[in-house]
C-alpha cells in the first residue's frame, strides 16, 4: 500500500535511505577497504582481466550505467562507457572478450535490454546483470550480477531503483579499483561516503518544501535545459528524462560545456536552465556556465553540493557535502523532487504518466 502518501513515486523517493541501506548492507568491507558482490562470481583474477566496462539499459537504467562507468573510470581507472540497450542488436556490435557488460534493468524483463544480453551472450562477451528483480528473465538469462536490493517499485518514474543502480556500480567500481591500483586510503574514503550516503540522501530529501516553491515558479516553462559537466552530465540526463516522464515538461539535457557551441541561442527569460554542480575541480567552469546564461536573461537553477558566489543563480539548491566521487547519487534526488512537485503543480497523473509503462516487453 501507500503508507500514508499521494502515490509511488512519492513513497519511493521517501524510502531511498532505507533502499541504500539495504542495497549495502553485508556488502562493504572496511578492513580490506573494498567491497564484496558475492553474486558476481569474478575471482581477483577475472577482476584484474577486465580491461574495459560497458554498461547496457535504457531509459533511467541507461543514465544510471553512464553514473557508473563515471565511477568505473575514476576509481578503476578502466575505460568504461554506457549504451542504450534498444540499439544494441541492431549494430552487429563489436564484442570484445576483454570487457565486462553490464545489464542494468529494475524490472529485469525490458525486452530490448534481455535482447542485448542474449546477443552478448550468442557472441561470447562476459555479462552479468545489475536487476532488482530476483527470478526476471534477465536476471536468469545473466546468471550472476548484482541485485540492487531497491524493494518493490510500482511508480513508473524510476527512483529508489535509479539511486541504488548508483550504488550497486559505486560498489562494483570500488572492487575493480582494489583489485587493481586504488589505494587502500582512498577505498576507505568510498566506503566511509557510501556508510554516510543515507543520510545524504535523508538530507537531500528535507529540501522537499524548498524544491516545491522551485517548482511553482516555473512550472510555467513550457522547456528546460539540464546542464552538468562530466559526472554532472548523466545526472542532467536522468534529471530531464524524469521531468519529461512525469510532468510533460519538455525537457532537454546539454553538456554544459557544448551550451555554447548551439543550443544558447534557445536561452531566453522562458528558458530556464537547472545546472548540477558537483563537488569536482570545474566547479569554475560551471559558474562561468551559469553567469552566461544569466547575462543572456536565462533564470538558472543550480543544483550543487558545494557553496556557489553568492548571486550566480536564481535559485540554489544545495546537497550536503560528502565524499565528492558519490555525489551524483545524491544531485538526483533534488531532481526527481523538482519533476515531482513540477507534475503536481501542473495535475499529472503522477503514478501513470500518459504513454508509458512500467516495463516495455515489447518492441
Ligand atoms: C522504460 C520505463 O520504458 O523502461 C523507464 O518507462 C525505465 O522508467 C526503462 O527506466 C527501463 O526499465 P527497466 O525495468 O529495464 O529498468
């Protein structure tokens, strides 16, 4: 049942806490510095034999397992990268023995993404699954994975699941780092910040009120823009695709830093930007982003863990600060809450937004 609250997705955000805690628990080990994914059934050897990770999902599992190779690369320092899964079959694609695949699905039994992992498996590429449904087809069709452990999501806005897809590869990016070059101080560090991510998350949450003013002022937009640089970028991704999904927004992501090479000749008064500024060595870069905007009549909305200039956006939303590397696991609760109270303030159907479904076992 609801327990209380209007709809899923509301009550599903309210249990991302309770859903990371889970997703970690038994799973990180603090004398060694690492973690322990059991369901992997990838020795330190297979560990140290991969020499690149792709991820493979779609819709929110997609910009979920770009988050990932983020944290693959910066941890492992393995090239990593993410894919939709919807294309995959369909571009003979190049499997290579030495890379690890990564099926990333809640629901387990996305049609496109179970293809991807049977095409995979025909060519003989390495695949295990990041699902949260234990018994789905592609959890079987894996074999081994990791479960995400989210509990059971009804909303068809993905959000506890989405958050502990982050976590699950934060975890997968923390072994393959141990294994390898990652020093046992630093691996400390991701462990400490993903014990402290549930209050972050907790934290993140309690701008509910905050964010519902946000989404009263310019609910009115008929498009906006998401902007992020490098591990800003794929939080930007899932940021617009939930206000799409929920309030009918258009909304389009950018890399902040290829805002200027087109798309600001959109920017206007009626075109406001939602910028995410993580806790990284550009947070510069991201100010110089957001006074462009401004100068061009663009209202700006930063979504960030650190502390901006005073004035350089119209609206701050601030994240506690944490372990930096985790942080896009915490800039996208702040946005799903943004999609929320914008589908509210506008009477959506927020549980079933129109044309979509929960899980797409169809072409
Ligand atoms: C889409 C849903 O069709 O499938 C999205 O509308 C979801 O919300 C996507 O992210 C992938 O689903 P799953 O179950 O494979 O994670």
């Amino acid at each position: 049942g609801l327990d209380g609250h209007p709809d899923f997705m509301r009550k599903e955000m309210a249990e991302q806490p309770e859903a990371v805690r889970r997703a970690l628990r038994g799973r990180l080990d603090t004398r060694f510095a690492t973690a322990h994914l059991g369901g992997l059934d990838l020795d330190p050897v297979a560990l140290r034999s991969v020499r690149r990770v792709k991820f493979l999902g779609c819709g929110s599992a997609y910009y979920a397992g770009q988050i990932g190779a983020g944290l693959v690369e910066s941890l492992a320092r393995i090239p990593a990268d993410a894919e939709p899964a919807s294309e995959f079959r369909y571009r003979n694609p190049v499997v290579d023995p030495d890379t690890l695949y990564v099926a990333v699905s809640q629901s387990g039994e996305t049609l496109d993404t179970l293809a991807a992992v049977q095409e995979l498996r025909r060519k003989g590429g390495r695949v295990i699954g990041a699902v949260n449904v234990v018994g789905s087809a592609i959890a079987r069709e894996c074999g081994s994975g990791v479960f995400l452990h989210a509990g059971p999501e009804i909303s068809v806005a993905s959000t506890k699941a989405v958050t502990t897809m982050g976590v699950s590869f934060a975890m997968l990016a923390l072994l393959l780092g141990r294994v390898r070059d990652l020093s046992a101080a630093a691996g400390a560090r991701v462990v400490a910040g993903l014990q402290a991510l549930p209050e972050r998350i907790e934290a993140a949450l309690a701008l509910d009120d905050e964010i519902a003013g946000i989404a009263s002022r310019y609910a009115s937009a008929r498009h906006m823009f998401f902007l992020g640089r490098v591990s800003g970028w794929p939080v930007a991704r899932e940021g617009a695709q939930k206000l799409k999904e929920v309030s009918y927004v258009h909304a389009e992501a950018y890399q902040a830093a290829e805002l200027k090479h087109g798309p600001i000749a959109l920017i206007d008064k009626d075109m406001p930007s939602v910028v995410i500024v993580p806790d990284d060595d550009i947070v510069v870069k991201n100010v110089s982003t957001m006074e462009q905007i401004r100068a061009r009549g663009g209202p700006v909305i930063a979504v960030t863990t650190v502390d901006l200039p005073a004035g350089v956006a119209d609206e701050v939303v601030r994240v506690p600060r944490g372990e930096a590397v985790l942080d896009p696991l915490v800039l996208g609760i702040p946005l799903q809450l943004l999609a929320y109270h914008t589908a509210a303030a506008l009477g959506r159907d927020i549980d079933k937004p129109r044309n979509l479904a929960k899980s797409v076992t169809v072409e």
